[in-house]
C-alpha cells in the first residue's frame, strides 16, 4: 500500500495541544463546584484534565446527584469557561504551522475533544484554526479518553483506518485511549511532566518541537516511500 500522507489520518486534541485553556477550565470548575462544597484542587484538574464534564463530575460528587443536577452543573461550569475564553484563549506558538503543513502534505486531519461543541465551535471561532481540520468532533457524548471510543470515532469521520492514524495528545488519560485504539501517539508535555507520558511513543515538550519528520516516522513514512 502507497505511504501517501492522504492514506494517513492526524487526530489532534484541542485543549492543551493546540490552545492553552487550561486556567479557564480550572477556574471554572474551582468556582462552580465550590457551591457545592468540593474544594477543587489543580493535582485533581490535572490528573482528570480530557475527561469530559459528566465523568468529572459523577468522580467528584458523592453520592452522585440526579442526570438534571450534573446537567446543570456543567452547564453553569462552561458558559463560565466560554465567557472567560473569549479574552484569555492562546494558541500555543508553533500550532498553527504545523496544522498548516500537514494539510498542504495531504495529511487528513480530525479535531477530535471532549469538550462539549459549543465550547470547540468558541475556540475554533477565536484561534482561527478550523480551516485545517476535515473533520471536527466533540466526543463529550462518549467514554471518558481513557477509552478508545473518541479516537476511533475520529479514525471513522477521516475514512483512515486506526493503525494509519497518529493522536497528538498532552494527557495521561486520552494517550492511555489512543493506544488502545490501536493508534500511534505523540504526547506533548504542555500538561503534565514527560515522565508521566511514556505511553506515548514520542514525547516532546512543546508542540513547537513538532515537525513533519516527527510525524512521518511515527506513522512509519520513511523518506523515499512511494507518493501518489
């Protein structure tokens, strides 16, 4: 089979690769869950960030309350994050290069988050980045990332199978799930030290540090494969 990079599927998370959302998220959910009596903790955030809204929630509240109350509480916790957003989003330096390189090589590429898609359709409409995306997809109507269901979700949209696909994630959990899609992955520690990210199979500091070379070996395109 050609190794053309349009056989080849990249499947990018939003928050923490490609934007910088991470203190409105966290201040967010500190002051929503706060009128609860949860003292929110950022080890916490960390340690859960890519889980989407009722995941965290059922996790953090006991006993778990009724579907109409953790509606409500995520509801309350995004429209604080929207708002906030719209003065604080950053696209991480580097981004919007390599998405553009990558679609000027013929790559396919997915947005796949878990955030819920008013929050993606916001963040798209600020950083400017949906142009480079074929297809965009919130997966907060599926299993936490830990579990393969985004990813193969992603892989089903782009029309790539998951052994052709690399994932671009900055957390624990969402390279746990990738891997069990039966993905390549490349971790960015923008969240969490290297260290915790040796399930990928590359780690790289920053998304700056990213590059064509980088993606094609992971996805096994050596230079000199046959293009068509």
């Amino acid at each position: 089979m050609t190794h053309s990079p349009k056989n080849f599927g990249i499947i990018w998370d939003m928050d923490g690769v490609l934007v910088n959302t991470a203190e409105a998220h966290y201040s967010a959910w500190k002051e929503i869950l706060s009128k609860y009596g949860v003292d929110f903790s950022r080890k916490h955030f960390d340690d859960t960030f890519g889980i989407n809204d009722r995941a965290l929630i059922m996790e953090v509240l006991q006993p778990i309350p009724p579907d109409e109350t953790i509606q409500e509480i995520a509801n309350q916790k995004e429209i604080l994050y929207r708002k906030s957003i719209e003065e604080s989003l950053v696209v991480y330096p580097g981004a919007k290069e390599i998405l553009k390189a990558c679609r000027e090589s013929g790559f396919k590429q997915a947005l796949d988050s878990s955030a819920p898609q008013e929050n993606i359709d916001a963040a798209m409409r600020i950083s400017r980045l949906a142009q480079y995306f074929d297809a965009i997809i919130s997966t907060d109507h599926l299993p936490s990332k830990e579990f393969p269901d985004a990813y193969l979700a992603a892989s089903i949209a782009l029309n790539i199978p998951p052994d052709h696909c690399l994932v671009i994630e900055d957390s624990i959990l969402g390279i746990t799930g990738a891997k069990k899609a039966g993905m390549a992955c490349i971790g960015i520690a923008s969240t969490h030290p290297a260290d915790r990210l040796q399930k990928a199979d590359l780690v790289i500091s920053s998304i700056e540090e990213l590059d064509l070379n980088k993606i094609r070996n992971s996805l096994g395109i050596q230079e000199g494969d046959h293009y068509v």
